[in-house]
C-alpha cells in the first residue's frame, strides 16, 4: 500500500516472476510537480538563495533544452545520489509549468545541469543578446 497519492512510474518484476519478500516490486511518484534538484561545496552557500532565477539544461531526443526556474530552498545535507560529500543540497521549482509539464519535460530520474543566475548577470546577458540582435548577430 502505497503511503500517499501518486503515479506508479516503474514496475519491476514481470507476471509469473517469483519475487523475494521485501522485494521492491512498484516505485510511486509523489502527485506533484516535478523538481530538479542539485548538490553545493558549502563554500558557496552564500551565492544562491530561494528565489534566485536557476536556468536548467534538460536532454532530449531533439537536444539539449533550457527550462526556467527558480531555486526552492537551500539545505545542508547528504544526498548520496547526487555526491557522497557533505554540503548544500539546492531544490528548483518551475513555477511557470504546470505539473503535466514538468512530468514530460523532466524525464524521471534524469541528471540534469543546473545554472543559477545573479540577478545583474542575468540583465548583462539580456543586453548583450539585444545588441547583439540590433547589430544583427
């Protein structure tokens, strides 16, 4: 019985396989939008905080897509999936996805490169593109 609402996402035994007890048999997602999730040195917790915009870099058949986030919350941590270190373990919402979106566009499990942005980065880059697109490049 699963502990709350979700999708199964995964089965792992097939009809007629003998499975040992204890066995993992289903893997259920939670009925929530999909977060990226991403792993700090401590030495850099100061340089991101919840809110900052976070550019995410998402493999697909057609490429490599960037998504817009932005970084949820910030917490010391251990995330042996991710880095066997200790440090700050860094949560990106997509607040402009719904969750379909966020279940099509971030595929189960699948790494991902995160990108925080600094506020006066980010308008630095917006420049530069728009002179660039007056200037035709």
């Amino acid at each position: 019985m699963a502990q709350s609402d979700g999708i199964v996402t995964e089965l792992l035994v097939l009809k007629g396989q003998l499975v040992a007890r204890g066995a993992v048999v289903a893997i259920v997602e939670a009925d929530a939008a999909r977060e990226a999730r991403g792993w700090l040195d401590p030495s850099m917790a100061a340089a991101v905080y919840p809110g900052m915009a976070v550019a995410v870099e998402v493999a697909s058949a057609q490429g490599p897509r960037t998504l817009r986030g932005e970084i949820e919350a910030v917490e010391a941590g251990i995330a042996p999936e991710i880095s066997p270190d200790f440090g700050m373990l860094v949560r990106v919402r997509f607040p402009d996805l719904s969750t379909d979106d966020t279940r099509r566009q971030l595929p189960h499990l699948a790494p991902v490169k995160l990108a925080a942005q600094r506020p006066w980065a980010r308008k630095q880059v917006e420049r530069w593109a728009a002179l660039g697109d007056r200037l035709g490049f």
